[in-house]
C-alpha cells in the first residue's frame, strides 16, 4: 500500500516548507544565506536484484544546502559596517572559537576591540608602527590614544619677489616698522610638544642687484640674522645654490626641544610682478584626537586625527573554503568549520578568491521573496497531493475491509 510512501512525501513537504518559512523569515537578515532543500527517491530493490516490476517507496531529503550568491549591498552610516563583495567570510574570535560570517555590522566594544552584536571580535592583520601590514592575525584593536604631536624640521615657500621694487625708505630693519622692509609673510610652526608659534618672514629689497634678505621672526623673536636670497637675470634663484636657508637652532618655550629649521625656497623667482606667495608649507603637528575610522576596499583600516595626520591600524582579514556549503550553520549569521568545507584559506581582501571590502556597507540577504512565494504554492501542493494519496489508499483499504 502507498501509506509509505505518501508519508516520506509529507515528511519531505514539511521540510520544504520549514527551509521555505526559514528563508522568509530571514528576508532582512543581513549577510544571510538561503537554503534549498534538495531530494531523491526511495527504490527498494529484491535481494535477487530485480527490479523490473519494482516501485519506489517514496522520497527522502537529500539535504539542505546554503546557498552563497552574493545579497545586494546597501550603505549605512556607520563607517565600521562592512560587507563583502564576492567570495570569502569574515573570521571572529569567539573567546579562541573560530567563528567565520557574511555578516558585517560591526562595532567597537568598551575595551577599543571591534565586534559584532555577539560579542566575536574581528580579526585582522595587524601593522607596525610605521603602518606597514606584518601579517600577523589577531583581533582587531582600534587604539583611542592621542595621535602624538611632531615637531617642525622644515618650511617650504613659494614666492614671486617684484623685480621693480625698490629698497625700503628706512635702511635698518625694524619688525615692528614697516618702513623697513618690503613684505612679508607667516606660518604656524609646532614644537615638541605640539605647541603652536607663529614663524614670519619679513623680505627686504637689498641695494645690491637682484638681491633680497630675509628675516625670520618666532612669536616676534628673531632666529639668526639677514640671510640673502639671490636671483640671476632670468629671475631664477641662485644663492643659497640649494634653495634652502638653515635657521640657527631656537628654543621657542621652556621645557621643549630645541628646534632645527630648515627653509626651503627652490620655487622661488624674481619676475617683474606683484610679490605673491603661491606656497608656504611647514611638516609638523599637533596632537590629535580620533576623529574616524576609514577602510579601503582592500580591508586597510585608517584612523583619522583631529591634526589632519592617519595612521593604519591593520587590515581586515577574509577565510575562504573549497566546499562553503559543508559548512556548519552555528546561528548568529554564524558558520564553522567541518571536513567537508575543507581547509581554510585566510588572506587579505582582493587576493587569491576572496573578494573586496566596502566599507559603510552591509550585505543583505540572498533571499528573493516572489521566488520563496512561488515555492511556497508549489510545496503546499506537494503537500496536499501526499494527503489525498492517503485519503485514496486508505478508501481502497475500507473498500477491501468491506468485501463479504
């Protein structure tokens, strides 16, 4: 009787419809999975191995596999959010638990580490002071200390000085006086301590043939004396021959370190126009707070500081598997590792087969709902169909029973 056979075909329904409700019910989960639940029959054969006369005994679940596509990616504020685009899964550290997920909705817990809503810290390759990648896998730590301040070493300018202007009217120069000088200009310089002194540069006209001095000035003290600044008939600078001027060390405020400037002023000409500065530039800096987090496509995480300066924090690292479907769903958008997946391939986003890295993305889930609907009709009949084989045999049955 097909009794059997009619229940194995309700147990598979069941199953279909589970797998089915599953993926509906995750539609908006980020970073999932859809699963597909596959079949195949039941055949009993004799023991004589025929099988000519012989019918099938029904169905059994194959099994439920995952399916990978990539899910659409959609962008959020939030600079840590991070979605993958192509193969790969993020690793996390869940307390020396590999835990590995499409799941990008990280954020940083209280003591700097990033995570997800788990708790599992990311993990990345870390980087050595100088920001360059070592390769070496651990959780991801975004440091919140001060980006420390460096001090000025060197001043650049830029500056066309007018050919046709004349010596100033009063010969001995006088900061404070500007009868004695012709023009000048200014810059913030920073010292060892991150403290901020205004450098300015007064320029005077010298009696001698396209020939100008210079004289540099820290909050209104002078740094050496008069340095000359030569230029030939092209009104191209000659002298200093290296375009550079080496101030005398100064000690702008108590308790910080001597300063050794050095500036530079190769750009520098002497046409017949209005004297104007195209560039004054200066190396150093101040401290910095965190001011955000960027990451590149290629997972290189870049904190920014308050004082314009960044500095990497490491890189996020992808797993890949020969088999990503032998993996075993943990839940929490979570997978681990089985024999089946086989062994791990972990590397940097972009190389190998793993995929790159959006930041400020977050990747949604692979389910198609008129798909999941349209199957949804389909295993509800498949259903119904196995009831009235029942409802059929068990008529056939009471008919039999009722022969005299």
């Amino acid at each position: 009787m097909p009794f059997k056979a009619a229940i194995s075909g309700l147990e598979a329904s069941s199953t279909e419809l589970n797998a089915i409700g599953n993926n509906i019910a995750n539609a908006a989960t980020t970073g999932f999975k859809r699963s597909r639940v596959e079949f195949q029959d039941v055949f009993a054969v004799s023991s004589t191995g025929a099988s000519a006369t012989a019918t099938g005994r029904g169905v059994d679940t194959a099994r439920v596999a995952q399916q990978f596509e990539q899910g659409n990616i959609s962008f959020t504020d939030n600079a840590l959010d991070l979605a993958i685009s192509g193969e790969g899964f993020f690793m996390l550290d869940n307390d020396g638990e590999r835990i590995y997920s499409r799941d990008g909705a990280f954020g940083v817990d209280r003591d700097g580490y990033v995570t997800n809503s788990n708790g599992n810290r990311l993990m990345a390759f870390g980087a050595d002071a100088a920001g360059n990648i070592n390769g070496a896998l651990g959780s991801l730590h975004l440091s919140q200390a001060n980006n420390p301040p460096s001090a000025t070493t060197a001043v650049s300018i830029g500056a066309n000085f007018d050919a046709d202007a004349t010596p100033p009217p009063v010969a001995v120069f006088n900061p404070t006086d500007a009868n004695t000088y012709n023009e000048t200009t200014a810059l913030n310089v920073f010292d060892s301590q991150g403290g901020s002194h205004l450098m300015q540069m007064y320029f005077v006209r010298s009696a001698a043939t396209n020939t100008w001095d210079m004289h540099a000035y820290v909050d209104g003290t002078a740094v050496g004396g008069a340095n000359s600044l030569v230029f030939d008939g092209a009104g191209l600078l000659t002298s200093p021959a290296s375009g550079q001027i080496t101030l005398p060390a100064f000690t702008p405020a108590a308790g910080v370190n001597a300063m050794n400037v050095n500036v530079t002023l190769t750009d520098s000409t002497m046409f017949g126009a209005p004297f104007g500065v195209s560039e004054l530039t200066q190396d150093g800096y101040t401290t910095g707070r965190l001011a955000g987090i960027d990451i590149d496509s290629e997972g290189v995480i870049l904190a920014r500081f308050t004082n314009g300066q960044s500095a990497v924090q490491g890189q996020v690292a992808l797993a890949n598997f020969a088999n990503p479907q032998g993996l075993r769903p943990l839940g929490g958008n979570g997978w681990s590792q089985t024999f089946a997946a086989g062994e791990v391939l972990e590397g940097r986003p972009g190389t190998a087969s793993l995929g790159l890295i959006q930041g400020g993305a977050l990747e949604d889930s692979n389910v198609d709902l008129s798909q999941e609907l349209v199957a949804l009709i389909i295993a509800q009949r498949n259903f119904q169909a196995n009831t009235e084989v029942i409802s059929t045999a068990d008529a056939v049955t009471q008919s039999i029973i009722n022969i005299r």
